[in-house]
C-alpha cells in the first residue's frame, strides 16, 4: 500500500511550523504508526533529508511515550490504543494520513512531532510523598487492603501519562490524568496521611497549567490505560472536601478506613523506632 503522509515540521518551539507531503510505498497492514515513521525516516535519511523527530521508547504500550495526532485523532483511528501498538489496517491504498504533535497549549512543541509534557511532571511533583513505614517489610495482615479497593487501585494506576487525555480535549484539560493520580493513591492506606493536602496541591497546579473540564468526556476514548470519568467524579470529591477540611480548619474522619486511626496513632508506621510520635523521643 502507498500512503502520502502530510507530517507537521518544525524546528524548534520558537519556529513558525508547517505540514510536509511525503510517499511511503511498500506499507503493509500490520505497519505501526511509528513503524510508518521509521519507513518515512529511512527514506528521508538515504535522501540526505533531515528525519522526523517523534516520542517512542517502550513500543508496547507501556511507557506513554508515544504520542501524536493522526488525522486529528491522538494516537490514532482505533480507541483506547496508544500509537506504537496502532496499525495503518485501516488505512487504503492512496490515503493521506496527517501526523501532528499533540495539540494543547501545554505542551509546546519542542521538535517536529515532539512536545514537552513537562506539565504533567509538575502536578506529580506537587502531589508530594506519601508516609509509610520504613525498615523491615511490615506483616501483611497490618494494613489489610479489601479486593475493590486494591483493583480500583490497580485500574487508576494503569495511566501511563502519555497527555493523550489532554490533546483529545476541546479544553485542553487535564483532569483524567490528574483523577488517576489522586484517585489511585485515595484508595490505598498508604495514600490517606497526605490525602487532602495532596488533592488540594494537584489540582491549584493542574488548574495553573490546563484548561478546566467541562464533561465533553472526548478523553475517555482517547485513553490508551481506559481510565474512566469516575476518576473525575472521585477527584472533585476529594477536592471538595480538602477545600471543606482547610476552611474548618479539621482533619477529616475517614469512618470508612478503620485502619486510619492505626495509621495515624500508632508508632509502628514511623521510621524512627525511638520517636515517640510526638515530637519527643523515647
Ligand atoms: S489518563 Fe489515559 S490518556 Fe491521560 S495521560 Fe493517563 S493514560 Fe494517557
Ligand atoms: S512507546 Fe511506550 S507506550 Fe508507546
């Protein structure tokens, strides 16, 4: 199959950017999208012609690398599948095919189709650290986890930070990203010290750097991990409480995780075996 590409060049991120026509012939149905950019880069390498610069690293939907807009589509014609495992099946003899960088205003493009997801690093860091105990592996039966919350865990942990989320919004809103985040460590034990501290950090960064969520849910399909709009529902809760917790100046009562008290009481989770949790050492 012979498909004309229509890639986005650009030096660099204080360079005017343009689309470039380009032929790959010999592409087969179960070409990658990266694939279709290697074959394109041999053919411009052996031209003498500067190759496209594009993300990849793992290959297998692993990393979130991977990541640019085909045919306005991010990653892709198929839904929740990242671009290096997308194949061009769906594509026929003589198509043109557009690849552009993710499109948000935050993330500019640093090259080609290349741009710097930095952003999202940013609300990680401002999540901070988690407590937890330190020293020998505690007995498991400490801080019993049930089978929901450990696979409702599993499930938001899954988010491989790829910004497909954030390219497929109208507003360039990062809240999926975000709510897997929060919600991921929301439903662990090891998450509740920090929990509202942390929600409440997240998202005056997110808020910061993106745009605001209106509940087009366009980011659903365009998530390689599936993460679903609960995480958005579970992010605003959590958020309206820290909000609710800091105005009253409380620490919330979790009557749901009887563990917390433990957790909040107990010296065993301190790294310190001589600290007596108060300030004071024994
Ligand atoms: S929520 Fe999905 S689309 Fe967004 S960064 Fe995570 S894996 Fe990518
Ligand atoms: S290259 Fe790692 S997820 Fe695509």
């Amino acid at each position: 199959m012979r498909l004309i590409l229509e890639v986005w060049r650009q030096a660099d991120a204080a360079s005017p950017g343009r689309f470039e026509r380009y032929e790959v012939d010999g592409v087969t149905d179960e070409v990658s999208m990266l694939e279709l950019l290697d074959m394109l880069n041999a053919q411009l390498v052996a031209e003498g012609r500067e190759p496209v610069a594009f993300d990849h690293d793992c290959r297998e939907g692993i990393c979130g690398t991977c990541g640019l807009m085909v045919n306005g589509r991010p990653h892709g014609p198929e839904d929740f599948t990242p671009a290096c495992l997308q194949r061009v099946r769906t594509f026929s003899d003589g198509d043109v095919v557009t690849l552009e960088p993710w499109r948000a205003g935050a993330f500019p493009v640093v090259r080609d189709l290349v741009v710097d997801r930095s952003a999202l690093d940013r609300i990680i860091a401002s999540g901070g650290y988690i407590s937890t105990a330190t020293n020998a592996a505690p007995e498991a039966l400490t801080m019993p986890v049930n089978k929901h919350q450990a696979e409702a865990a599993m499930d938001h942990a899954a988010c491989i930070g790829c910004g497909a989320c954030v390219a497929a919004c109208p507003n360039g809103a990062a809240q999926l990203f975000t709510g897997a985040k929060v919600a991921h460590l929301a439903e662990l034990p090891q998450g509740q010290v920090e929990r509202y501290e942390r929600v409440r950090s997240m998202v005056a960064t997110m808020e910061s750097e993106f745009g605001s969520c209106t509940n087009y849910a366009e980011c659903v399909p365009a998530c390689p991990a599936a993460i679903g709009l609960d995480v958005i529902a579970h992010l605003n809760r959590d958020f309206r409480t820290a909000v609710v917790v800091q105005r009253r100046g409380e620490v919330p009562e979790r009557t749901d995780v009887p563990w917390l008290a433990r957790l909040r009481g107990g010296p065993w989770w301190q790294s310190d075996p001589d600290d007596a949790g108060d300030g004071t050492t024994r």
